[in-house]
C-alpha cells in the first residue's frame, strides 16, 4: 500500500510539472494579473511542497521527460516570480513605513521562516555581522530587510535590473529604520565587497561564480550565503554546483535544510587562504 501511494505521488508530481509547463509556454502574461497563472503556479508549489523521499525525489528529477523541460521550465518559473515581485512591489510603494506592513503579502510566513533558519544555521559559523550585501535583491527585497531587522547590520541591495533597483529603492528609502540600508544598481560580478562581512546571494542571480571570485578579490574574509534548491524542489531553481566556481579556493561552512514550508535551501562558504 505504501509503495502505491509513493507512486502516485510521482504521477501526481510529473504529471502537474508538465502541465504547468505547456501552460506557461502558451500564456503571454505570466504575472499575477493572469488568474491562470496563479492557479497553476499555485497548484504546482503546492504538490512540489509535499514530502517526498530523496530516492524518489530523483526518480522524478531524472526522468527524460522531465530533463526535456526543466530548462526550459526554469527560465519559465524565473519569467513569473520576477513579475510577481514587481507586481506587489508596486502595490507596496508609497504605502509601507515598517515591515510589518508587508504582512498582507501573499509569502510573508515563509519569508520569515526561512530568514530565521538561514540565521539560525549562520550563528554557528559567523556573529556579530556589522554589514552585508545582498546580490539579487528584486523589486520587493524583503529578505535583505528581514536579515537587516535580525542581524541589525547596516545593509546594502545590488541588483543589475533597472526596474528591480528602481522599485526595491524606493521600498527601503521609505521604510522607517535606524540601521543603513541602500539599493545599489550593479553587476554584483563588478561590485567592491570590502565592507562586508557577509554577502549573500538570490538564487535566481545567474552569475554566482563570477560574483563569488569577485568576493575573493575584494573581501575574502568574508562569508557567503548561496541559496540554493534540493531535492524535489531543483523542478523550481537550480541547485547551486560549486564545482563551478573557477578561480577562488571555498569551503562549505554550513546548510539549512529546505521543508514542506521553505522551498530554498542556503549554503555558507568560506574561502580558503
């Protein structure tokens, strides 16, 4: 019984993985203005969400069908949360003093919880953070704002998107705080880290490796948070793979785990003097 239900589990998954697919090729608006494609997307987080055993995780994962369009899926799923976060950033503006006032948004609960097991996991291997820069921050950078009010750190958004920097800076000018916070328009692969104690990076940020050698260069005292994505949850993001990271010496210091709430998982590195 319990074999049958784990296979169903599977079907269940592929088959609302390659729905959702075909329905975000034909759909010419993926943002949250499309009802379609807030059902779908809706529906496919939350069977992604379940429990799933790793073996069966990559049954699923390796399967041709799937290989055939994850890419594809990938570049897809980037496509609608960027429009997503710009959609309620712009809702936002010109409307919110304090972080609690985003708590009418649609991912306030997961946000918080994984800011606090990312804080968590990174107590173990670096306190006492003064400053940090966050690469990749969006249009709605609640995660650097939700790190700012735990570490109480002076705090610096990068992204290389005008209309992320345009919205997100506006968002952190109008917030009441005592801590520094600024939004920066760069490439983080260009940026000078030497102020930073830690520096963390958006999974959507496509780069890594080059941002990661620019941190060596300019801060390799520095400790660095990826996220990432295991398991069942690599049909949403792409796992960070450190074999990739040419030029720079880094070891894995620290991991949180993700779970049926928190989709992303954040791997700590250290750079090898």
């Amino acid at each position: 019984m319990k074999a049958i239900k784990r296979s169903r589990n599977q079907e269940k998954i592929i088959h609302t993985y390659v729905e959702a697919y075909q329905t975000l090729q034909q759909e010419a608006d993926l943002s949250p203005g499309n009802p379609i494609i807030n059902r779908v997307l809706s529906e496919l987080v939350s069977v992604i969400s379940k429990p799933l055993d790793q073996h069966l995780a990559e049954e699923i994962l390796h399967l041709d069908e799937i290989q055939s369009i994850r890419s594809g899926m990938l570049a897809k799923l980037a496509i609608a949360e960027a429009l997503m976060e710009e959609y309620y950033a712009e809702s936002y503006v010109g409307k919110v003093r304090t972080l609690e006032d985003f708590r009418s948004f649609l991912y306030w609960r997961n946000y918080q919880e994984l800011i606090q097991t990312e804080i968590n996991e990174l107590q173990k291997v670096k306190s006492g953070i003064r400053s940090f820069a966050f690469v990749g921050s969006g249009p709605l950078p609640l995660s650097p704002l939700l790190l700012q009010h735990e570490l109480g750190a002076n705090m610096t958004c990068l992204d290389i998107d005008e209309q992320a920097y345009s919205l997100g800076r506006r968002i952190i000018q109008q917030l009441e705080g005592e801590a520094t916070a600024e939004y920066v328009l760069n490439d983080g692969a260009l940026h000078d880290y030497r102020e930073f104690d830690l520096i963390w990076i958006a999974s959507l940020v496509p780069n890594k490796a080059d941002i990661l050698k620019r941190i060596y260069q300019t801060q390799p005292e520095a400790i660095v948070a990826i996220r990432s994505a295991d398991g069942i949850h690599q049909l949403l993001y792409e796992p960070v793979d450190a074999t990739k990271f040419h030029g720079v010496r880094c070891e894995e210091v620290a991991r949180t785990i993700a779970d049926s709430f928190i989709i992303n998982s954040t791997i700590y590195y250290r750079f090898k003097q």
